[in-house]
C-alpha cells in the first residue's frame, strides 16, 4: 500500500495534533492541511477566543465562583454545593480537551498543573484548586515563567497544599512557650520540582534558607474568605543564603519574591523547565541538544514560555517521530485523544474519570508533589493496558457515562462507510493516521463481522481506538 | 518474525514460551506445576510511599530524648490513655498498630527500627529510586533490584510477579513480567455481545508486534487467561479475616488470594499511597493511616493461616522523618526509617539492628535518626531465604550475612 503525499501531509497534520493538542477529530487533519499548518501552529501559540467552547462551559455556572464563594461552600453544613463545584470543574476539563479549539493551551494547562501540582483531594484544596487551575495557571501557560511561578506561590490551594500556610518563624510566647517554626516542605519542593530540579546542586542548608523566606506567607482563613495573607509577625527577618543568593537581614514579604526572581532566571531551571516541556512535547527522552537549545532561549527571553515552545517545535528533533510514532501516551492523552478520535459529544466528566481512575491517573488526584510522569513509557503495564481497551470499546458503544458517541457518524466524517469493516478500516487508517495503521491492525479490523452487535461501526471504531498504534503518539 | 531477546520472556526454564504466539493454556499448568516444585515461598513487599515516619510507628518510649524532640506529637507510654502497644521495655507499637502484635508476641513479627543509607537523600522521589534500584547515589541504573530478583528465579509465568499499584513500581523496572493490576476480580475484557471477536482481533494486532506495545499487549492476555483459570481467586478471606476499606485492605486482601490460588506467584509489590508525608499536623494522619495499615497487614496474616509459613511481609518507606517536631506538628523528610518484617521464616519478637539513640551527638547531621542497618542487607538477607538468590541483588555493593530478620 503506497503513501501519498497528501497521506504525508495528512501524517504531518497528526503529529501536531498529537502533540501540540489531544489529538484528531475525524476529518481535522485535513482541514488543518487545507487551511495551512503553518498557521495552525501560529494560532495554537496565540490563542484567540473560542466562542463554541464558551458555550458548552456556559451552563456550568459554578466555573466562575470566586475562591471565596467556594471557600465559602467548604465551610457549610450541606458539603453538596462545593460537590457540585468539584464535579463541573473536572466536566470543564474533558470539555476543554475534547472540544477546545486552542488545543496547545489546554495541553499546557494539563502540562503546567502537573508541574505545580496540587492534590484535590486534601481539605482546603478542594474548594482551592478550582480557582488556582483558572486563576494561577491557565492566564500564564504561554506567557513569563515567573510570572507563573509567582501566582503559584501566592495561590492559597498551594500554600496550603505544601504546607507553607504552616511555616512561620518560631516566637516565644511567655511562659516559655514556643510556638511556630519552619517547614521545609515548600521551600524543599519549590527548587527541587518547580525551579532548578534536583541535581542542580542545593543543599540542605539551602532547603531551610529557601523555608525561612517565606515564612508569614498564609493564608488568612480557611473557612471563609481563603485569601493569601502575608504577616510580618511570622516572618523570619534573619539574614539568609540560598544556593548562591545573600538576603541581608531586615527583609519581609520581598525575600521569598526574591529568591522566586532568582530562582526563575536560574540556568538550572531553564534546563530543568524545558527538559520537561520537550519530554510532553517531543520524547520521553528528549534530545540533550534540542533541550540545550530551548534552555538558551528560555534565559534568552526572560523565561517566555511561548517563545521556548516555538524552539521546541521549530527542532528538527521535534519531527523525528512523525512518521513512525512511538511515544506512548499517557493515559490522560489516551483518554482524550479516544474522545476526540470518536467524534465524541461530552456533558459530564463521570465515565471519563472513572477510566482515568482504572488507567491510574485522576485528573487534579495526584497526591505526591511530583505530580504525574510526563514519560509515556512508565505508565505501560497490563492494568492499565486492559483499562485503555475496555474504555475504547465501551467509547464505540456509547457506554461511557457523561458521553455520547455515533460511531456511524464519526466512521463517515473520516470518510468511510459505516457498514463495509474494510472501507471504515481504510478510512480510520487515513484520517486519523495518515495511513499509519499496520498491515496486521487494519487486516484484523477489515476481519469485524458484517453483523452482530455492537454494529459494525462501533465495533471497528472501538478496535481502532484501542489498537496498539492508538496507544502512541 | 524476531522476539527481543532482551525481555528473555521465552529463554527461562524448560525453553516453553509462556507468553506471545504460541502460547498455550496446557502449558501454563504445566509451568505452574513446575513453579510449585521449584518453590512456594513469597516475599511480599510493601511500600509505604511519602516517608512514614518510623519514630511514630514504633515508639522508643525508653529513650531520655524521644519526649523532648517530640513534645505534642509524641506517642503516650504504654498503659497510659491512646498509649502505645508494649513490645519491650524500650520501644512501643503505634496504638493505631495493635492489631500487630499478636505477630509480636507469637515471635513471627520482628522490628528494624534504624533501617537506611545516606546515599538515599531526603529528596522523595529520588530516594525512592535509589531504594528500588538498589543503587543510592546513581541514577543510569536501569533495572529495579526486584526485576534482577526475579531475573534470577526459574519460570517466566506472568503471574510469577504481582504488583498491586497504579504504574509499575520502580522496583520492577526491567525485562521481567509483572502482573501489574488494582482489581484482579474484574481483570478481563468487558465486551459483553462479541468478546469472543474482540479478543481474537486484538490478539491479531499486537500479538506479532516487536515493539512495546507488543510486549504490554501479549502481557494483559496472558495475565486474562492466567486469572481466568483461578476461579480461587474471588474466594472470600478465611479464617474471619477482616480488611479495612482503604486501597491497603483491597491489595493485601488480593495479594493473600494469589497467594492461596497457587498461580506460581513468588513476589508480590503492594503500593501504599496514604497521608504518611506528614509534614503537617501529623498527628491525625498517622492514625487514619497506621489503622488501616495494621488491620490490613492483621488481616493478611489472619487470611493466609498456616500459608503464612510460607510467606515474608517486608514494610518500609523511602526515608524517615526528623527527630524532633517542626512547627506545624509534623516532621520533615528525616534519614533512618522503621522497617517491619513478619512471617513464616521470621525470627520475630525481636528488635533487629542496634538502637543508636536520639542524643543531639547520636542524631544524624543533628537532625535525622542514624542507620545502622543498610537497607541493602535487610532486603538481600530476605530475598535470599525466600527466593534463593545467592548473589548480590546490588550493584556495586556486596551484602554481609544480614542482619538477622530470617531463620
């Protein structure tokens, strides 16, 4: 079976929407060649309004609560209405996912959280990390690093999450009582996952310097208002060093803004950032020159995020799979490329996040700092190889909760027929990869007996979905 | 078509593939009946992920500093009201880990209270790579210390490895098998009007790929087929044995049923996510964690009755916490940590590996309880007695005798 050019053109338009966005839409690939991928890739790092998108999110009207009407929620008897907050906040992901049109904003929402994770789950974070996903991470995902890192430390859910709320200078008050003291826990984890990584050097010492700067940064309630608050009382005035930078003593507020300056323009941390941005982007593995070279850029700009992209995505490194995908997804990107694969319409989250539990990735639960791994390869194993079959062929059937699927219809935007298994095979193949299928896969498909139940469509829609070059990207 | 040979999935034992095209259901029962001869002894490792603060856990009530570093969080003396389990004179069990110490008392359960190695950091998630590589310090090792172990036992059963986790635990990073799985109870196809066509088609698909998603693909038939024929499997737990809720009751209550099914299995991984990272606040998190903890590794003992002969149980974390509490009622990533280990070939009832105290001069960089037994010995010394494994399961390190947990 010979490729076309515009099979290499239709591959080429695959591999950006496998990985600047959550994979294709039938016919997507096609209609991101026709319109010129080159201004595709342009408007992904520019992202412009999507009114369709803001429909679909318009009826979940608990998406724009501010923090302290959710706080507000944690704190009432009837815990149901910060339930209902909780469930259209992971319902708006998978919309966002599946129907957005900036998809390389989404992927770097998802990509960005994960970086300055927080657990949901963890008492406070649950009324927190809605606002802190919406109001700390999504404005900065392209724009300054610092910029993000900033609204990250300042946000309640991760001052609290990491404890920081905790950490406050120790005072004696009377009676020879002591109260407060450091927590090392932010500042241990601010260098080691969000800044320069673990290998750039710092010692412990360090990790208590770092504590001792933000010391009085709290929160001022938990039960209210759930505002960041900084207190004097609390700081620890004394004189600090931190990896390579001096804090006279006498500094309040403006010695953790300090180091977070610091830290942010760090060469460590330009490697450190874009080793994982080109490990989302590129290769579990990345490339050390293409990683060197994104680093530069990163100090080069002041930390532009958008600008490191576009090196990333401007490296010949970047294409090297785009013929013969191999990074596996994970199972967030399995899931939501499955959804966007099946043309699939989503009202709630509920089918979605109980595969993502099977598959051993709960959006917003991951309970370590670390967040979840960006390397495909590590979450390769039979449970949730068998989670990942099972959801595509439950996908086909429209036996997903919260999701409807017509499998006919989505067979026949890709082009084929909804009843002969070889033609929608062939289809599916083309559009969805370029003709990337195997000759054992599509053959196998081409095999879906003419009748029976689920029909025909569903059946081959499923086995696509849950082929093994569907589990790459 | 050409098997990479590196995974050595068919080179092991008698030269039959238990796993890819040619697999047959008559010779999984044949490799089973093999395994059975070969050995039946189980090492069970669980891990306790986060940093569980082993100070808490067992409790060196006795020592002159324990009250002073850990004033409001510290664990009452036994006797006293939520006072701590007595084991001898000196150290205490968690009142939460009661339910242990029937184990205690019967000489099956026995207690390293300073289990580490410096080389680990207080970094999670290295120090958990280090951990389960085998290899403190260095971090191009390639392979988990677990995968070498079972690189080194005779059959390549899916089954031989069991993991009870979310991902594949670094432990058993490598070319071997592992049964990697949260529900065994509901591991198979769903596709309730055609499975039949659907396993056929699938299998076409990946079973003549070479590449990964080969591997994993012929790995999840296999394990389907493998616990399809062990109906034992979905038996309730004998014995009146009681698991808690929490994920640690569902794994451990899984792990005894593979175990009672006899599908081959040596080594069982049991992850354990929980609040043990307790930087804040400990105090309310060690009991919801400890609780569910002991029942579960109760009820496991209770469960497997006269099989747990047969078994090692080996708890640990990646690191403990600091001697004396910070200033939100918790501790911070600290160096020796508390391991525990029960079982039929334990020689239990004992406090294994010296105290080294909690004086400021005994303190490790003033701060950390000292190790004086390398996690290494303690992990080599069971791997030895219930997998057989003579030589070094630690690169670039050779193991003593050990430090005396098994008979």
């Amino acid at each position: 079976m010979s490729v076309s050019p515009q099979d290499i053109g239709i591959r080429a338009a695959v591999h950006l929407l496998n990985r600047l966005g959550f994979g294709p839409r039938p016919g997507e690939a096609r209609a991101i060649l026709s319109g010129g991928l080159d201004r595709w890739v342009r408007e992904q790092l520019d992202p412009g309004a999507d009114p369709e998108l803001e429909t679909r999110l318009s009826r979940l009207s608990t998406l724009a609560y501010p923090l302290s009407q959710t706080v507000a929620l944690y704190g009432a008897e009837d815990q149901r209405g910060l339930g209902q907050v909780i469930d259209e906040f992971n319902t708006a992901k998978v919309i966002r996912a599946v129907h957005g049109r900036n998809q390389l904003q989404e992927v770097l929402v998802d990509f960005w959280f994960n970086h300055f994770n927080v657990y949901i789950a963890d008492g406070f974070a649950r009324p927190a990390t809605p606002s802190y996903e919406r109001d700390a991470i999504r404005p900065h995902v392209l724009g300054r690093f610092r910029d993000l890192l900033g609204a990250t430390a300042r946000h309640p859910a991760m001052v609290y999450y990491l404890d920081n709320y905790l950490n406050t200078v120790a005072r004696s008050v009377g009676g020879g009582r002591i109260v407060g003291g450091i927590n090392e826990n932010y500042g241990r984890e601010l260098m080691e996952l969000h800044t320069v990584g673990v290998d750039a050097g710092y010692s412990q010492a360090d990790v208590v310097d770092a504590a001792r700067c933000f010391t009085g940064w709290g929160i001022d309630n938990l039960r209210s208002s759930g505002s960041f608050v900084y207190r004097p009382v609390a700081h620890d005035t004394g004189a600090k060093s931190v990896f390579g930078l001096t804090l006279p003593a006498g500094g309040g507020q403006e010695d953790g803004e300090r180091l977070l300056d610091y830290l942010s323009r760090h060469p460590a941390a330009a490697r450190f950032v874009s080793r994982k941005l080109a490990q989302r982007l590129v290769a579990d593995d990345p490339a050390g020159s293409m990683v060197d070279r994104a680093a530069q850029t990163f100090l080069a700009t002041d930390g532009d995020i958008s600008e490191v992209v576009k090196t990333i995505v401007g490296s010949p490194e970047f294409w090297t799979e785009a013929f013969a995908p191999v990074k596996p997804k994970v199972p967030a990107e399995f899931v939501f490329s499955a959804l966007r694969a099946a043309d699939a319409e989503v009202t709630t989250a509920r089918g979605v996040s109980a595969a993502l539990q099977a598959m051993g990735q709960p959006a917003y639960a991951c309970v370590p700092p670390t967040g979840y791994s960006n390397r495909g390869d590590d979450w390769t194993n039979p449970s949730s190889h068998l989670a990942r079959m099972n959801f595509a062929l439950d996908l086909a059937a429209g036996a997903v909760a919260g999701v409807a699927v017509d499998a006919r219809a989505a067979v026949r935007k890709a082009g084929g027929s909804a009843e002969d298994a070889k033609i929608a095979a062939a289809a599916l193949s083309a559009d969805l990869f370029g003709r990337g299928l195997s000759s054992e896969t599509t053959g196998a498909l081409s095999r879906v007996a003419p009748a029976g139940s689920p029909s025909v469509a569903a059946r081959v829609l499923g086995l696509t979905l849950a082929s093994p070059e569907m589990q790459a990207r | 078509m050409r098997w990479d040979l590196s995974r050595r999935v068919f080179l092991k034992g008698a030269g039959l593939a238990a796993v890819g095209v040619g697999f047959h259901p008559s010779s999984l029962l044949v490799r089973t009946a093999q395994a059975a001869e070969a050995g039946t002894q189980v090492l069970v490792q669980v891990f306790l992920r986060g940093g569980a603060d082993g100070l808490n856990q067992v409790v060196p009530y006795g020592d002159p500093d324990y009250y002073d570093l850990r004033r409001e969080i510290a664990q009452a003396r036994p006797g006293q009201s939520g006072g701590v389990s007595n084991l001898d004179g000196y150290f205490g069990l968690h009142s939460e880990l009661a339910p242990l110490l029937p184990l205690w008392q019967d000489g099956r359960l026995a207690i390293l209270p300073a289990v580490g190695n410096y080389g680990l950091t207080r970094s999670h998630f290295d120090a958990q790579d280090f951990m389960e590589t085998g290899t403190p310090g260095i971090k191009t090792t390639a392979d988990g210390w677990l995968d070498r172990s079972i690189a080194r036992i005779a059959g390549s059963e899916v089954t031989q490895a069991v993991a009870f986790a979310s991902v594949l635990p670094r432990s058993f990073l490598g070319g071997e098998p592992v049964l990697v799985a949260q529900n065994l109870a509901t591991f198979d196809l769903r596709a309730r009007t055609w499975r039949t066509e659907a396993e056929t088609l699938l299998r076409a698909m990946y079973d003549p790929r070479t590449d990964a998603q080969g591997q994993v693909g012929r790995e999840t038939f296999a394990a389907i087929q493998a616990l399809a024929r062990s109906p034992g499997l979905m038996a309730a737990p004998a014995n009146g044995a009681v698991y808690p809720t929490a994920t640690v009751g569902s794994s451990l209550r899984q792990a005894a049923s593979v175990i009672k099914a006899g599908l081959g299995t040596r080594c069982i991984f049991v992850n354990v996510t929980g609040g043990f990272d307790t930087h804040a606040n400990q105090l309310a998190a060690n009991t919801n964690d400890y609780r569910s903890l002991g029942q579960a590794l109760a009820a496991f003992a209770t469960d497997l009755g006269r099989q747990l002969d047969d078994v090692v149980v080996m708890v640990n974390t990646e690191f403990g916490r600091t001697s004396a509490v910070n200033g939100s009622g918790g501790t911070d990533h600290g160096s020796a940590h508390c391991m525990l280990a029960f079982g039929g070939r334990v020689r239990g009832g004992r406090i294994v590996g010296r105290w080294p105290g909690l004086s400021r001069a005994d303190l490790h960089e003033g701060r950390d309880l000292a190790f004086t037994v390398d996690y290494r010995d303690a992990f080599q010394e069971i791997a030895r007695v219930q997998l057989g494994i003579a030589d070094s399961l630690f690169p670039g390190y050779t193991p003593g005798a050990g430090p005396g947990i098994v008979a």
